[in-house]
C-alpha cells in the first residue's frame, strides 16, 4: 500500500513536471511573438552566457570539443536585420544572398534569401532566393540588392508570410518544394533565376511560393532604403507596412498618394484595404514599422506607427469585400511635442540634424533637438500603447521620446491620450519589452532603459557605448540584447545587473528570442541556437 502511495505520489510530481516543461516550451512563430508585439517570452532555464567565438563554438581549434551552451550555428549571409521566427520543427530567418555564390545555379550576389532550417540541427532544409525583380527608376534609393530580407517571417500553420527584399509580400509552403510545387504560383525556377535569365532546376531545398503581391507593381510604391515590415496576422487577414519613402536626393516623396498600411487576404494574396491616411503627404524619410494589434473593448485595433511620426489606430478589418475599402481610424497621437517640431515658430527640416551635413548643427551627443519618426513597432500591453520614436542611425544621435498611450481613446488623443513620457532617450528605432511592471528599451547610442511602465518614471539605464539597432528579449529573468560588437545578458528587474558580455563575430542588428527552450540570435552572418549544455 505505502508503495503504491509512493509510485502515485511519483507520477503525479512527474506529471505536473511534464506538464510545467510543456507549458514553458512554445514557438516563437512572428516578429515580437505574439500580435502584442511584446518582446516576451514564458521560456525558462536559458542560458546567461555561451561560447560566442565561433571558430571555438564550430569545433575549429578546440579539439571538436562541444562547445559551451551552444546547440548549432548556422551561416547567413553578410546581413540579417530581421529576427529568426520558430514553428513546428523549423527555424526561418532573412538574410542577403552573399551565400548563393557557392551554389553554381546562381550567378548573383545581390539580392536577398530566406532561410528555412531544421530546429533540432541546424540543417537546411530549403531556402527562396530573391534577385532584384526590375530596374528602377534613377530617383529611386532602394537598397534591396545588398540589404537582403529584412522582414521576420510569419508561421500561420502551414504557411509562411515575408515581406521580400523587392518589397513584395509572399506566402510560401513552409515545407518548400519536398512536397511539391503548390500553386497557384508556379514559376519559382524563373523567380529565382531573375528576370532574363536561365530558369533554375528547382530541387527540394528550393522554396515554394503559394502567392505573391507586388507592392510596387499593384501599387505604384516607391520604398526607399529596405522593405522592412514584418507581416501581423488577424484572423484571415495579413496587414503590412509599405516601405514607401523619399526619393534619393531625400527632396520630397515620389508617391505620396501610395499607401503605408495595406490588408491582404492571407489565403489569396488579395488586396482588400489600405490605410487611406495620406501618410506619404507628411513622410520625412520611410515607412518602416511594422503594426500589431490588441483587443481594447469589444473591438480589435491595429496600432502602426507612421513615418510622419504618428501612431495609429485602426479598426481590424471585420470581413473581406468585393473591393478593397478603407481602414477606418479609430485615434492618432502625434509623438513629436512641439519643441521637437518648431524652432522659433518655424517647422525644423528632418534632415537638418543630418550629421553627415557639414553645415548640421548636430554634434552628435544626443542633445540635439529635432523631429523623428517612427520606426519601431508600437506595443500593446493591458489597454496601453508604447512607442519610441527616432531617424536612421547613419542621421547621427539626437533626442528621443518614449510615450505610453491610453489605446482606449478617439480621434486625435495627442493631449487625452498621454499616460506618461520619457525623454531621458536618444533616437531609438527598437520595440520595447514590457514585464513585471518594467519596460525596457535601448537607444540607437546604446543605452538600455529600465523605466517603471505605470508611471514612466527611470529605474535604471545602462550603458553599452555602442550603437544599438535591435531591441531586447525579457526571457527567463533575463534581459538580451546586442550591438554592434557585443551580446549582453543582463537581469531583469528594477536594479541593474549584468549577467555577461560576449564579442560576437559580426554585429547583432536584431532582437535575439526564445523558442522552447533555445535561445537564438542572428548576428549579420552566424545564426546561433544557444541552449543550457546537460
């Protein structure tokens, strides 16, 4: 009897074990995890340092011996700007197409891949190449033939959506061609290939697109720089951002009228809203952000933020029409106060801060005064809406703005919506993470920001003095992030602590996260699955 008591009182404590590890093991399937954007995860027993010299980590010079933490490393090419993403056994990650050069089909460099590997190994098991699709106009500053993919991939079932390095939206079959070619897009040999050129022979580690949708071609955007948006999901519609921006002497916008936020139909690719905000009439620079969504009351709302420096909030479209029809705004909120905006009563020229400039008064400290927009992506936690703004980094350094947003509010709420601000920020193009009452967010000069996300107010700052793109993951009471030359785990909480800094072999322009159990960051070439080592 008292063994039977004790063989009971064992599978219950391994059941609820099982049952613990199960509940923390989740994928990590778009950009920021969830439609909240909030760069969260449930995941525990991740590692607070790894072996993060890859020659070391790979085996080279080490007496193959396993490397420390390290799962599998694996190759990109020369940029990875967008986060890898995690579903169903498989990891997908965008990347330029510098590693085609060892494939003798491709006789191009130039142009982007998408990269889809085994989440157990690191083996690839297919990749979508994407060439430059056409020749532009000369007015047109678009640097899709060396930036690669810059959009985190979207995992819905058996789907996978990207924003393309040609500023298309495609859906792809996330098995690629080892199960065939599904339609009703059918000519991947010739896409891949490029236009005029041979088609290629198609094999199993090729992808395989179901639908494609030409924001250019449909229409008549002009991006500029990168096609940045990682794709948001609500039910049977896929919303994306445009990258329509300025023209190459930064003059004015060639396509003003094009819209910045357009809905698709995820099963077709068919376009059934836009914005209809004019935002290209007030754009400085580009359209970069990517939305995401929360349910405030009985309606569920996209948040976008603008290249005019304003957020949005737009009704979820309820059900596709026959035509494509109008997002309707719900409210907008200007995050640039009017010092950022005026100087002496005169509106201040974005690019007059531009330090490239030998006339910009910007001396590169972080003082300086001036409009931004919004590049990162707004994040919706419990009814509030937090959004930092900020400018290209090449622009150089200059004052920033936190704002957390009452997202129950109408009409424009720049003054009825204000919860609280924080401007002790440089520029900032990076999501913020919002856990246990702390947000977090870093500055383009580097540093990470620990505020009080009730009441805005600085718990503590910690300095990098490295310039800082991607934004950090709160996983596990940790905090990750990285910069230009390093990765850095620190605790989270409302006391500084760093846990440890690690040179990586290339800069780390993304967010790193965490899919059950493994933690994964993309530098500019190496894609590391980084775990606890049994």
């Amino acid at each position: 009897m008292l063994l039977n008591r004790s063989l009971s009182h064992v599978v219950t404590v391994v059941c609820i074990l099982i049952t613990s590890a199960w509940a923390q093991a989740a994928d990590w399937s778009q950009w920021g995890g969830t439609n909240n954007r909030n760069m969260v995860s449930q995941e525990k027993n991740l590692p607070d340092s790894f072996e993060a010299d890859r020659k070391k980590a790979s085996g080279q010079g080490s007496n193959g011996e396993k490397a420390r933490n390290v799962k599998w490393i694996a190759r990109l090419g020369a940029f990875a700007y967008g986060n890898p993403t995690v579903a169903d056994g498989r990891v997908f990650v965008g990347t330029n197409a510098q590693t085609l050069s060892a494939d003798p089909r491709f006789d191009f460099t130039k142009g982007g891949l998408l990269k889809c590997f085994d989440e157990a190994s690191g083996k690839l098991l297919w990749q979508l190449a994407i060439p430059e699709r056409r020749k532009l106009p000369p007015l047109i500053h678009f640097g899709h033939q060396y930036l690669g993919v810059c959009s985190s991939p979207n995992v819905d079932g058996d789907r996978v959506y990207i924003l393309t390095c040609a500023d298309e939206v495609i859906c792809l079959d996330v098995r690629g061609q080892a199960n065939g070619n599904d339609g009703p897009f059918m000519d991947e040999a010739q896409y891949m290939a490029g236009t005029g050129k041979t088609p290629v022979k198609l094999t199993e580690q090729d992808g395989d697109i179901i639908w494609r949708f030409d924001l250019i071609d449909e229409l008549g955007v002009f991006p500029h720089d990168a096609a940045s948006c990682s794709a948001l999901i609500v039910g049977d519609m896929l919303y994306v951002g445009t990258s329509n921006g300025v023209d190459k002497p930064h003059t004015k916008v060639l396509a003003p009228q094009a819209p910045s936020l357009v809905v698709l139909d995820k099963m077709t690719g068919r376009l059934l809203a836009t914005d209809a905000e004019e935002i290209g009439t007030r754009m400085w620079h580009a359209q970069w952000a990517s939305p995401s969504s929360g349910k405030v009351g009985d309606k569920t709302l996209i948040f976008f933020g603008g290249g005019d420096g304003i957020c949005y909030a737009f009704e979820a479209l309820a059900a596709a029409g026959e035509k494509p029809v109008s997002l309707k705004k719900v409210w907008s909120y200007d995050c640039n106060p009017a010092e950022y905006r005026f100087l002496d009563g005169k509106p201040i020229p974005y690019y007059r801060g531009d330090r490239r400039k030998s006339s910009s008064p910007n001396k590169n400290d972080g003082n300086y005064l001036g409009p931004s927009q919004i590049i990162a992506t707004p994040v919706f936690h419990e009814g509030r809406v937090y959004v930092a703004i900020g400018q290209d980094p090449a622009h150089g350094r200059g004052k920033g703005m936190l704002h957390c947003i009452d997202a129950s509010k109408t009409g424009d709420i720049t003054k009825t919506g204000v919860i609280w601000t924080y401007d002790d920020i440089d520029r900032s193009m990076a999501t913020a993470a919002v856990a246990d009452g702390l947000l977090y967010v870093v500055d383009v000069a580097g540093r990470l920001h620990c505020v009080d996300a009730e009441t805005g107010k600085r718990c503590w700052v910690y300095e990098t003095k490295d310039e800082t793109w991607g934004g950090p993951l709160v996983a596990d009471g940790k905090l990750y992030f990285g910069n230009k030359r390093m990765l850095y785990i620190m605790a989270a909480g409302r006391k500084s602590k760093l846990l440890s800094k690690m040179r990586m072999s290339a800069p780390v322009c993304s967010t790193p996260i965490a899919a059950n159990g493994v933690l994964y960051v993309a530098s500019n070439r190496y894609l590391w699955a980084t775990h606890v080592t049994p």
